[in-house]
C-alpha cells in the first residue's frame, strides 16, 4: 500500500527544501566549487555533488533542474561559449515558462561581459557581478529563504479542502483505499492545484505535466491515443503513426487494456494522470461516459493505476471507490488573505505602488471578486495596470473581474501586435510548439518565447510539456477580440507543422501536432495532406464547432458533417453530428432537409433535444407560437437548460408575452450568475423587454453590461435604443461602431445600419451596406424577406414608388407588421404618383385602407422589431 504515514513525513519534509541549480563552465570550477561548498548541498545543484555516478550528463542536467526552484547563471567568456551552459539554459528557460522554476539569477564573474551578452531572457533576471563566494552563497541562500516562506501557506484558505481530499483518499473504514480522484468546481478555481498538493505528499506521485483533455466524442481507443502518446516510445512519424492507427483498429476490449497497461507505467513511474474534462466526461444524459465508465470498472481495487478527473459537472456515479470532492469559491475572510497576500508580493517584485491596499479597499475588492480566485488575480493586474481607484470607482467597466474581461481592457494598448497573433494563433489551434509559433507569426524564436513569457505571466497562455495553449477562460474572448487566423496564416502554419514533424530529431508529443495540423487543413482547397495526418473524432466536432459559431460557414459546416457522420461510434456522436447538421441546413433556410435531419434525430437523442431543435427550426422561419409549443415539450421531456430557455424566451417576447419573457431571462440570469458568468444573450433580451416595456434605466443597464462581453453587440443594441426613442442620427453612429468592431459582422447588424441610413436620407451609403450584405457569401441566400424589405424602403427614400411597388410584391411572409408598414408606405406613394387603371386603384386603395387601420394602433418599436428576430442565438 503506497500511504504510508513515516513515508508522507519524509515526502512532506523533502518538498519543503528549496535548491538552487549553479550553472558554470567547467572553467569557472574552483569559484563555483566554494559558492557550493558555502550554500550546502542541500541547497544547491551542484554537479560534482548531485549528479550521479554512470548517468548521462545530459539526464542529469534535466533531473537537477527539475528538483531546482532557482536557476543561477555563473557568466562568464568561458560559459557563454559552452554548449554545456547554453544546454542548461534552454532547459531552464522552458522550466521558467512552465513556472517548475521560481526564480533566475546571473553572477557576472568576467568584467568584460556586457548585459547584451546574457541569454534574452535571463536578462529580466536579477543581475549583478560577484567575486567573492560567500556574498554570492549568502545573497543566493536569501532567495531561497524567500520562497520557502512564500511556500508556506501555497494554497490560500484550501485547508480544509486538502484535509477533505487527504481522507477521501485514505478512508480509515475501507479496507482499499480509492484510486480514482474526482476534483470538481469551477474552471481556475484551483482544483488541479488541490490535486497537486495532495497526492504529492499522500501518494508520492506528481501530477503530469501534459494533462489529458477529454473533449466532446472521445472514445476509449482515442483515450488510448492519447495515453500511448505520451507513453509509448517512438522515434519517426512513420513508427509514431503506425502506433496510432494501430489503436484506432483495437476492439474496444483491447484500446481498454492497452490503456490501462500504460496508465500502470505511468504510475510506477510516480506520475498521477490528470483528465480534464472538455465536453467528454459526461454523455447528454449527465452520466460518466461510456469509454470512462469502461476505465472505471475495470480498476480494480488494489490496482497499481491511481487516476484523477478535474470537470465543472459532479459525477452521478455513487461508486465508493472514487473520492469526490467538490472545490467552492473561497470563504470572505480567505479571499481578502488571498487578495493581501498578492498586494504583498506584488509590493515586494516589480510593484510601481509604495503603498500597500488599504484594508477597506482589501474588503471591498474581495467581496466584489466574489470567492472565486481567477478574480483575485485579475484584480490585483487591474490594480497594477489602472490604479485601485479606478478599478473601485468604475466597477461598470469590471462587470465580474473575470480574466477574459482582463484580456478585453488589458488588449486595447497594452498588447503587442505580434502578442495578438500568438493569441489568435493559439484560440484556434492550441497547442502548438514555440518552433511552430514562431515560423506562423514570421518572428524569430526569442523574440516569441518572450511574447510568451510575458503572456504567461498575464494567465492568457499556458504550457504543458512545452507546448503552449492558449488560457482556457479566454478562448472566445481572444477570438471576439482578435479575430481567428486568415487562410494566410493557416497556410504558413500547415507547413511549419509538416516541417517539423519530418524533422527525425524531434522528440516531443507528435499527436497534438497531427490533431492541430488535421483541422487546418479543413480549410484549405488542397486536402491531399489528409491522407498522412492522424486526428481523433474530436477533431471533427472542433472543426464543426468553430465553422458554425465563429466562422457561421454552415455550407463548411455540411460538408464536415458528412465526413463526421461515416466517423461516429456512438449515438451520442451522431446525436451531436446531425443536430449541428440541422442547424446548419436551418440557418441556410433549408427547411426541407433540416426537417428530414430532425427526424434522423429521434433514432440517436432524447426527445426533449429533438423538441428543442423542432422549435429552433420554427422560430427561424417566424413560427414563434409554434416554437414556443415546440420548446414547451422539450421541457416538459425534461430539458430546461438555458439555452432553452433563452430560446424560449425570445419567442415570447416576438409574441408579445414580455412577463414570460422576462420570467426565462431571469432564470438564465440567475443560473449564470451561480456559475461566474454573463449570459449575452440573456442580458440582450431583457434589454429588449425593458424597451418594449417603456423601462429605459432597466435598458440602459442591460445595455450597459454587454459592453464588456461582445462591444459589436453593445453598439448594435444601443443602437436599436436610440432609433426606437427616436434619435436616428445616434442611432446611425452606434449602428456604425457596431459594424466596425466586429471583423465578420452579423446580418442584423448590417440590416439595421442600413435601415438608419435609409431613415436618415444618406440613401446612397445605404446603398452601398445593402450591397455589401449581398455579397458576403457567408450570409448566402437567405433573410430574403428582411433584403427586400429594406431595398423596398430605400425605393421609398428615393421616391421610386413604382420600383418599390414591384420589389414589396417579391417578400413572401405578408403576416409581419414590418410588411404591412412597409406596403402601406409604398401604396401611399404609388397611388399618388403613378397612373393606374380604375379597377387596379380601387384595389389598391381598398388594401392601403386595410393596412392604415391594422397598423393605426401600432407603435414604432412593434414596427421595426422584425430584425430582432434574425438575431442567432446559437
């Protein structure tokens, strides 16, 4: 049995030294030899003292590194040239990015060396010249000293949370002990930190570096993929493929073997396998996934694999040999310590503040973060950034001190253009290798590992075994900000990667490079690199995903689809497949095909998600009553998520039922809020309400807060407020920043910048913006009716009546008062300037009287809330 208590003891002392790592040339021995000989050896890596005996010089540089929290540089002629240092310093400088190492220290022994000659990223390290070793030793052992105390209490108000997991993992009434470690709470709440400091000391195993991430699809030969990659030896890409497809042939008895045989290796090697959870864990149904499952029941109970799993979700399983436990938001009085903590080490490094927070400002940030650490951090760099004043006084402009918001204000001046490409690079194909980085953004690879570093100490970029992704909670935030890759960039980026994967010599994870490499090159014409690439069913979902909510390419979106549907290998694969293959035919106004796709659905979901993109399908085509019934039952099945309800809700609205309406916002809202986040769409609905309702403070805060989650939409609603109270000339400039801060406009947002323009009399501006919707081939051929409508208005503008006469006669739904306004205004003009036989004007004129009188007690707002209705909620 591995816990055993005089073992933790020793475990628990060993992980309390602290030990710098002295890197010299062997020239600079006799110097070295005495700083070491002052320190201790228990204090430094030193080579004649800590490297072993028969073991590959090169091994035993990267086992001293890695038991190293300080890296000392001794420069000098003689160690700038050495190949041995040069070795010492790359691998330090990973170790930094990956923050195995704390802190950096370079001794100038050689008076001639100037700083332009130390290693670019060492030069953000302390630098000073030293000759006499026991100063060196003393002021090197003072560092140390420093980060001992720091770690004293590394894990700020978690202690009865790590006592929680301690005896989860060691019941005292079992006679086995769990192997399987369930961790689960909020994204960067701390809950693979838990999980570090915890097996460590009660099981003796470190966390992998290279956590596995289950994303939507995985089965357990692409578990087995993804295990193997990091464990089993390979050295071509031709072996590294063969390994793959050779799993991707198992039954899934034996991918399930395979996987457990290496997750053993992993293990008895002291390594404690990490799973993330991206959409995989969980089936629709809520329960743990079949290939997990598979893993699950399989351990036994006195098993050599121990494992743990990190989700937002908790599990339903009430199996007895997982220990749960779920990670809160910090307790107040835990989040003010936090808060102090880091105002102190902030103060102490690289502060321009002299003064600490003061314990007012210490209350109020941390009632204001909320309990939720990310928050804490990403106040403290607003603090840092803009002055604590501001960041308190102005909490409209911080709604939720979130990291994504962070990125949003930290972005606008604060940010290298050439930092923006790593971002957007890494939003859409994260992870990638410096090398890789570095050849797509056209920059030399220092100046790119110092673009990371500085992102990584934002929190934006993480690295994991040296390959870097971009921050989880910013993915979409990056690319609302940035934008994603043009066909460009993918271009340079598929062939550094095809560069570096024939390179023989490189060693590191080749699957994450194939995987990245395989949905690049969806979008390019040229797919006879497919052949070579491997990927995982993951990779179909990803690429769909991002076609259909960041690119809206729904013609892409069908034909990945097609390739997805001969890839599926469970019901909950081709449930997700079809639905987003619906969806797309929905959006192209393809009802036909979308409602044969709905009924292949039946065979693979549950009813209440076939109820739910029934009603999806008739709110597209203006059938609100019918979506509302539609949406209705998929609730009564059991679906009551907040898309539905966000669904749900805009259909009342469109039929006028705003107390319903507002009854779904809320609940979305309040949802929402439970979980740290802001639901956009949420928020623009009740925007929408408040207006129709006549609350203006209601709508104006509601406006107010989109401002920091999509500033496209901020501007497109605001801009709706104004033209509804009737300030069109606002309207038309908020209508203007709406489409100027989004690369890829939406439809609604060029419609209603048209639409003001028109209403403004620059009929000719108008013109160009309609013409601009026509030839944006991502919109294709639909909202036909909403494109003709407003060529009927600017017809109107110009007093073409009879042009507008003939364009109104070409909109097929006549129901909506948008139409009917429109008809009205054409007939009006018509029948007054055109000359017409007798029978045909007294036709006319009988519908123009219809038309007044149907449209005599509807206001503006009713008249214009059509485009609303084209706003995609998914």
């Amino acid at each position: 049995m591995i816990v055993q208590t005089a073992i933790t003891s020793l475990r628990q002392a060993k992980m309390s030294i602290v030990r710098a790592f002295l890197s010299h040339s062997s020239k600079d021995k006799e110097f070295v030899r005495a700083v070491a000989q002052e320190m201790g050896r228990q204090h430094c890596i030193f080579d004649e003292q800590a490297f072993e005996t028969g073991n590959e010089f090169k091994q035993s540089i990267q086992n001293g590194l890695d038991s190293s929290s300080v890296f000392v540089l001794f420069a000098s002629n003689n160690s700038l040239l050495s190949d041995w240092v040069n070795f010492e310093v790359e691998e330090a400088w990973y170790r930094k990015l990956e923050r195995n190492l704390q802190k950096s220290l370079v001794y100038i022994l050689t008076d001639s060396i100037d700083i332009e000659q130390i290693p670019l990223w060492l030069r953000r390290a302390k630098i000073q010249r030293g000759n006499v070793p026991k100063s060196v030793a003393r002021e090197i052992r003072t560092h140390l000293d420093r980060l001992i105390e720091e770690r004293k209490n590394p894990f700020v108000g978690r202690t009865e949370d790590i006592q929680a997991l301690q005896e989860a993992l060691t019941p005292a009434d079992v006679a086995f002990p769990p192997h399987i470690l369930f961790v689960t709470g909020l994204p960067g709440i701390g809950r693979r930190s838990l999980i570090q400091q915890v097996v460590e000391s009660s099981l003796g195993l470190k966390p992998l570096k290279s956590t596995f991430r289950l994303g939507e699809g995985f089965s357990i030969q692409d578990i087995c993929s993804s295990v193997a990659n990091l464990t089993e030896p390979y050295n071509t890409d031709l072996r590294f493929q063969q390994i793959m497809r050779e799993i991707q042939a198992l039954s899934k008895e034996e991918a399930l073997d395979r996987t457990l045989l290496n997750l053993r290796r992993m293990t008895n090697n002291g390594e404690l396998p990490i799973f993330l959870d991206e959409g995989g864990l969980f089936d629709s149904e809520g329960n743990i996934s079949e290939a997990v499952q598979s893993i699950i029941r399989k351990l036994s109970s006195n098993d050599e694999a121990y494992l743990a799993f990190v989700s937002s979700r908790r599990p339903f399983n009430s199996n007895e040999a997982i220990a749960k436990i779920r990670l809160n938001p910090l307790k107040i009085e835990d989040q003010k310590l936090l808060i102090r903590t880091l105002d102190r080490k902030s103060i102490r490094t690289n502060s321009i503040r002299q003064e600490p927070l003061k314990p007012n400002e210490i209350s109020e940030l941390a009632a204001y973060t909320a309990g939720y650490p990310p928050s804490a951090y990403a106040a403290m760099e607003l603090v840092e950034e803009y002055g604590v004043d501001i960041v308190l006084a102005d909490k409209t402009r911080f709604v939720e001190l979130r990291i994504d918001h962070f990125l949003k204000h930290f972005s606008k001046e604060n940010l290298l253009e050439s930092e923006k490409n790593i971002l957007r690079l890494l939003a859409s194909y994260s992870p990638l290798p410096l090398q890789v980085i570095a050849s797509t953004i056209s920059q030399d690879m220092g100046s790119t590992g110092k673009n990371l570093s500085r992102l990584i100490d934002l929190s934006f970029v993480v690295v994991e075994d040296r390959l870097y992704r971009v921050s989880d909670p910013i993915e979409d935030a990056t690319i609302k900000a940035f934008g994603l890759p043009g066909l460009e960039v993918i271009k340079i980026l598929v062939d550094s990667i095809i560069e570096l994967i024939d390179n023989v010599d490189y060693e590191e994870q080749r699957l994450e490079l194939h995987r990245a490499l395989y949905r690049a090159s969806w979008y390019l014409k040229d797919r006879s690199i497919e052949g070579r690439i491997i990927f995982l069913f993951n990779d179909l979902i990803k690429t769909i995903k991002s076609l259909y909510n960041q690119e809206r390419n729904y013609s892409k979106v069908i034909e990945v689809t097609e390739v997805a549907l001969n890839k599926c290998k469970s019901e909950s694969d081709y449930e997700t497949v079809i639905s987003f293959r619906a969806k797309a035919f929905i959006h192209q106004e393809k009802w036909q095909k979308a409602e044969q796709e709905i009924q292949k659905l039946k065979e693979y979901a549950p009813l209440r998600n076939v109820y739910y993109l029934e009603g999806f399908l008739n709110r597209k085509q203006r059938k609100n009553q019918e979506a509302i019934n539609s949406y209705l039952e998929a609730r009564r099945y059991g679906r009551d998520d907040e898309a539905l309800n966000r669904e749900l809700g805009q259909c009342y609205f469109f039929v006028g039922e705003y107390e319903k309406a507002n009854n779904c916002v809320q609940k979305v809202l309040q949802r929402q809020q439970d979980r740290k986040r802001v639901n956009f769409y949420a928020l623009d609905l009740q925007a929408q309400i408040a207006i129709a309702l006549g609350d203006k403070n209601l709508a104006l805060r509601s406006i107010d807060q989109l401002r920091d989650i999509d500033e496209s939409a901020y501007y497109y609603r605001k801009s709706r407020f104004e033209f509804l109270l009737g300030d069109k000339y606002i309207a038309e400039q908020c209508a203007e920043k709406a489409k100027f801060s989004n690369k890829n406009p939406r439809f609604q947002t060029l419609a209603h910048l048209a639409l003001c323009k028109i209403v403004n009399e620059k009929v000719d501006e108008a013109e160009i913006v309609l013409n601009e919707i026509d030839q944006n081939k991502q919109f294709g051929k639909t909202n036909l009716d909403i494109r003709k409508g407003l060529r009927t208005r600017l017809a109107i503008a110009r007093k073409k009546y009879e042009d507008a006469f003939h364009l109104s006669n070409e909109i097929r739904d006549r129901t909506s008062r948008s139409y009917k306004s429109i008809r009205r205004d054409v007939l009006q003009g018509y029948l007054n300037t055109c000359a017409l036989p007798d029978s045909e004007r007294a036709k006319l004129n009988a519908e123009s009287t219809r038309l007044r009188t149907e449209l005599i007690n509807i206001n503006e707002a009713d008249l214009t809330s059509e485009i609303d209705n084209y706003f995609d909620l998914d």
